[in-house]
C-alpha cells in the first residue's frame, strides 16, 4: 500500500498517513500540522519501498525563480535533508530501496502508474 508523508524540517517530525497530502494537511492543520502546507518535505512512499520526494521550496520568491532554478534549489535542500529524513523514516520503522528527488505531479503519475497522486 502507498503510503504518504509529511517532513518538518524545523524539528525533523515526520507524520505518515495514507491518504493525500492536501487532504491530510486540511484535515490536521489545526492540530499536528501548525505550518504553512509549503515549508513541509512531502514524500510518498511507493509499494516497492521508494521513496518519492517532492519538489521543495519554502521560500516567498518562488515566483521570481524559472522551471530550472526551481529544481535546482530544491534537489539542494531535499539533499541536505535526507540524512534527517532517512533517520526519520528508519524511527518509523519504514525501509526503503532508494530515493527520487524533486518529484512533480506528473512524475508521481508516471510513476505510480496511476491518475491520483
């Protein structure tokens, strides 16, 4: 089963759940999620134990940024992140085969074989 995830970079908590990330973050904002939806690292966790990270950009001038720039700058900071992710997610008790970085909804389409992201 797919399952997804949400990544606190400010204090490394990380929340899995099975549903989407849009549905979990409005449902859970007020409770366990006090941050904006963008200053989380979303992954997904595939059936083959990959683990799919999104792009990542927390910052206000994302609109001043090209298609490119914006890839750069995440793979940067998913890069930093990881060794804390991988501890977060080994705490959880989830293995994983490898990582995808920067992963756009058509990537995890294309992917997951599958419409719903």
């Amino acid at each position: 089963m797919i399952k997804r995830f949400f990544y606190n970079p400010e204090n490394g908590k990380l929340q899995i759940f099975d549903n989407s990330h849009v549905e979990f973050y409005h449902n859970n904002k007020d409770k366990i999620l006090h941050l904006p939806f963008d200053y989380y690292i979303r992954g997904i966790i595939t059936e083959e134990n990959t683990i799919l990270l999104r792009v990542f950009y927390p910052y206000e001038n994302i609109n001043e940024l090209n298609y490119n720039e914006l890839l750069e700058k995440s793979r940067l900071l998913l890069s930093n992140e990881l060794p804390q992710i991988k501890k977060a997610l080994k705490r959880e008790g989830i293995k994983w085969e490898n990582f995808v970085l920067n992963v756009t909804n058509e990537n995890a389409k294309n992917l997951l074989n599958s419409l719903y992201v």
